[in-house]
C-alpha cells in the first residue's frame, strides 16, 4: 500500500519558531551567561595553583588559599567578563589570588586574600596608581569596565 | 623586642639589587608578545622584600638559592629608596650580600601594594627602553 504523504504540522512549526525567538530575547541582556574563550583555562590555572606549596615563592609564600580560589570563582562567573583580554593570574604570598589585566594605558590588579577580601589597584601606566576594597560584584564590573575604556 | 634598622650607607643609590621572581606567576604576557612584570613581584608576606647587592655577589649565586623556574631581576637603591623604604643589611644562608627593603613608616597595604607596583613599572621602563 503507498504510503499517505506526510505534510509538515504548520502550525506546529510556527509555535516552535515563537518560542525560539521568545526565549532569545529573555536571555540576549543577561550578558554573564557569555563566557570568554579564556575562562576554562583561567579555572584551569586556578586548579593549578591548589597544588602550591609553602615557598613556592622561595621567599617563603604561603600556599593558596581554599577560601581565595572559590571566591575568584564566584567572581568570574558572575561578571561580565566577555569582552574582557585574558587575565594574567598569579598566587600571592599571603595565601591570595590575583588577576591583572593591562589593556592599553590602563592597568589593573585585583587581588583576593586568604579570607576573601577583595582589593584593587587600579593604574595608568606611566601615570600614578590608586589602591582600593572592593565591596560587591558592581564595584567590580565598575573597574572591569574602566579598564575596557567604557 | 623591637629591632632597630639601620639603612646601608655602603649600598649607594646608583647599586642595583637583585631580586628572585618567577616569570609564569610575576609577569603578565602581552598581546605583542613581550612580558611585563606585575607587583606580585617585590611582594612578601613579611610586607619587606628580599634582594641581594649586585656588587657584592653574582646572578648564578642568587638563582642557586631558588628554583630553576626563576629569573632574576634588577632595581636601583635608590628608587627603593624613593619609595620610603630603607634598605638593611640582613645576610642569610643564600649570600652575605642579602638585604631586605623596611618601609621608613607604617605603610598601609594599599600603599604597599603600590609601592611594589611602581618598582614593577620602573623595571619594565628601563627593559623597553634598553631593548
């Protein structure tokens, strides 16, 4: 028996196409669900420096911090970060993290301690340097997107 | 008991210091492919930092006392000194000739931190301009 021909569900299709463009314009402004490219093999390099021990440094630096590396964690998955150059990240001595970016003339350093305090230091090269805390997630963006020049 | 330093008058500002870093954690590549060094590099968790008087002993002396992952860099006396920091005679297992940077007053972290940034920018001025 020939087989009946099957038509397209039309309807059905046109449903599909609205949900698919509703559902792109709810997400399209929440920008922190864009990932760089660099993020994996930040968190990698984050991982890495778990396996640092005292005098990494051979100034006797600390090793770092489990409280520091979750904190940066938090930070680069709840930033914008997706135009963002990748950071430079380095363990500090006292147990912290540290990020660094230099994008042009501005220079920026934001630094993690041991206990999850964030501080900043925010340069233009060539110029002087101002030190700082940072509070919030917003406090951090705003520097973020100082050193993208927005 | 509270130790009193004293900054070398023999360590003139024209001497260069040396310092241990390690280049995959104390500088930050570039998008041309140059590296430059960051703050992280004059930072310790004592707030002073460690350096060993050029003159008095050799680049391979002041390496073996680290690892092979590490470089060395140099900064004058006297742009520590610039900074408010006093340059004392500590000699330690590495060499005799090993000194550490004492801030003259209470310093801040911030301020610390830059400090060890300007130091950081000197060096990197005087490499793009040698180079």
């Amino acid at each position: 028996m020939a087989q009946a021909l099957r038509l397209p569900n039309f309807i059905e299709l046109k449903r599909s196409r609205q949900d698919q463009e509703s559902n792109r314009r709810q997400w399209s402004g929440v920008k922190s669900l864009q990932s760089p490219a660099w993020l994996k093999e930040i968190y990698d390099r984050i991982s890495d420096l778990k396996k640092l021990k005292e005098d990494w440094d051979s100034y006797g630096g600390l090793p770092v911090a489990d409280e520091a590396i979750s904190r940066i964690r938090v930070l680069l998955s709840n930033l914008d970060i997706e135009d963002m150059p990748k950071p430079h990240v380095a363990p500090l001595p006292d147990g912290g993290i540290g990020l660094h970016w230099r994008v042009a003339d501005r220079d920026l350093e934001i630094e993690v301690e041991p206990n999850g305090a964030i501080h900043f230091l925010q340069t233009r090269v060539g110029g002087d340097s101002t030190p700082g805390d940072m509070r919030n997630l917003k406090e951090v963006q705003e520097y973020l997107d100082w050193a993208l020049g927005k | 008991m509270h130790q009193i330093h004293r900054d070398a008058e023999d360590i003139n500002d024209d001497d260069l210091l040396l310092r241990r870093i390690t280049p995959a954690d104390h500088t930050a590549p570039q998008p041309d492919g140059t590296r430059i060094l960051t703050s992280y590099a004059f930072r310790e968790r004592s707030h002073e930092f460690s350096m060993y008087v050029a003159k008095e002993v050799t680049r391979e002396k002041v390496l073996s006392c680290g690892f092979e992952t590490q470089e060395v860099v140099e900064i004058r006396a006297g742009d520590v000194r610039g900074l408010g920091y006093m340059i004392v005679r500590d000699p330690d297992n590495c060499d005799d000739s090993h000194v550490f940077a004492k801030a003259l007053a209470p310093k801040s972290k911030g301020q610390i931190h830059k400090d060890c940034k300007a130091l950081a920018e000197i060096v990197n001025f005087r490499r793009a301009t040698q180079a």
